[in-house]
C-alpha cells in the first residue's frame, strides 16, 4: 500500500530537475553566441593597400621628369587602370626597370608596391611641350609683324631647333623673306628686318665720331634693313665699302677715313 503513494513525489523529483537543466541551457545560450561573434570580429582580413590611377601618374611623372629634361613634362599611357591593390603592410609605390627612347619618345616601366610582390606594366608616350610664337594670319614679304598677328602654341621641344623663335619679341617689327603659314613654328632665317633700302638707290653715308660727323653720297648695291650690313658705293671715290643701314637710305661706317677714300 505504501508503493502507490511513493510514485507522485518521484515524478515530481524529475519535473523539478528538467526545469533546472532547461534554465541553465537558456541562461548559457546568449552568452555562448556574443563570445562566438567576438571571435568572428577578431578573425576579419584587414582592408587592402589601395592606390589608383593618380597615384600610378604622380610615380610616373616623377621618374621620367628626369630623363625628360627639356621643356613641361606631358604623358599618355597606353591602358589606364582603375587602381592597384597590395595587402597591409606594403609599402608606397616606387618606379623599376624604367626604359625611355628620345627619338621615339616612348617608355616602358613597372609599377611596384615596395615591401609586396604586387607589380603594374605600364607603357606609352612622354615628351617634353614648350610654348613658342606663331603668327595668326599669313605674312608675306614686306608685310610688318605687329604685336596682334603673334599667339602662342604649345609643340613638342624636340620638334623646336636654336633656329625657332622663342620669344615674341623675336617676330614683332619683322618682315617675312618669305610667305610664313599661320600656327607654325617661324625661323628666325626667314625673317629680316624691313627693307630701308632698295638696291640702286642713292644713300646718305655717314660717319660719326665723339669729335665730328662726316656725311657723303653714295649707291646702294644691295637692298637693306634696319641693322644689317649692306655694300655701297661713295660717288665721290667710287670706292665701294660695307656699312650698317640706319634708317631710311641713310647708312653709317665705323671706320674713319672710309668716306674721304
């Protein structure tokens, strides 16, 4: 009769225990998972090094400005690429195996991430670009060039010789020997000053020193600009000397005793 009583105090013994472990499965879960999420956050990869196109150009530009010495610095690479990736703990960008051929004006180079094995081929054009004077409408001989015929232009340097005018300066008040097209480069031996005398004309020669000035008759044998050495005539001795055109038919000497010759 005892047994029967004894039944429902042991079921009860078991519920009691269930609820316990079930409470501490419950109680023990969240803490479980914020450990496993913190272990996830520790193992992320760190970010890529990321360098792009600004970065490849500056590198560039900085190594061939030393072997492209003459005039502005202009490049044109054969690809771009959107960037370069290295991982953490490369360095910077650095410039290798850099070859530049003036007459061609091409290059070849390899782009590097210091301290990784990441590596860019790079290739294309670099030249150096200097500005000179050119005319805006075509002059032809006797036509004078004045301040509003000359513009600026931008042309390769190595297109440019000691014989291309540089400087405006070196075009303004000048006379074509020839027609010079619009938007080129002008050398300066076709350029003259403008004609004061014609050839055959009759000139005043003069001769001039801190104690007098000699003047003379003469014929000019050659057509002649402001500053330019021209042969004439004197009338009187029929000697024929050189002198430097000084304005309008007149010419002066530099030696004394030339004129009375």
């Amino acid at each position: 009769m005892t047994r029967p009583a004894n039944r429902p105090a042991s079921l009860s013994a078991t519920r009691s225990l269930c609820a316990l472990l079930l409470g501490a499965a419950l109680m023990t879960a969240p803490v479980a998972g914020l450990a496993a999420t913190a272990a996830g956050v520790a193992a992320a990869p760190a970010p890529d090094l990321v360098y792009g196109m600004p970065h490849v150009e500056a590198v560039l530009s900085d190594a061939l400005s030393k072997v492209v010495t003459l005039g502005r610095l202009q490049m044109e690479l054969d690809t771009r690429v959107a960037e370069l990736r290295a991982p953490q703990g490369g360095g910077g960008l650095a410039v290798e195996n850099l070859y530049y051929s003036p007459v061609q004006g091409r290059f070849a180079a390899e782009v590097v991430v210091t301290g990784t094995a990441v590596r860019l081929p790079v290739s294309g054009r670099a030249f150096g670009v200097v500005q000179i004077p050119v005319l805006t409408r075509r002059v032809i001989p006797g036509d004078i060039i004045g301040p509003g015929d000359v513009d600026w232009q931008d042309v390769r340097a190595d297109m440019t010789t000691s014989d291309t005018a540089a400087t405006d300066a070196q075009l303004i008040g000048m006379t074509p020997r020839r027609g010079i097209s619009t938007n080129q480069a002008v050398r300066l031996r076709d350029l003259q000053s403008p004609r004061m005398i014609d050839k055959g004309s009759l000139v005043t020669i003069t001769l001039t020193t801190p104690a007098m000035t000699l003047t003379t008759q003469g014929k000019a044998l050659q057509d002649g600009g402001r500053g330019e050495v021209i042969r004439v005539v004197n009338i009187q001795s029929n000697r024929i000397v050189e002198a430097t055109v000084a304005g309008p038919n007149v010419v002066a000497v530099a030696k004394p005793g030339t004129i009375a010759q």
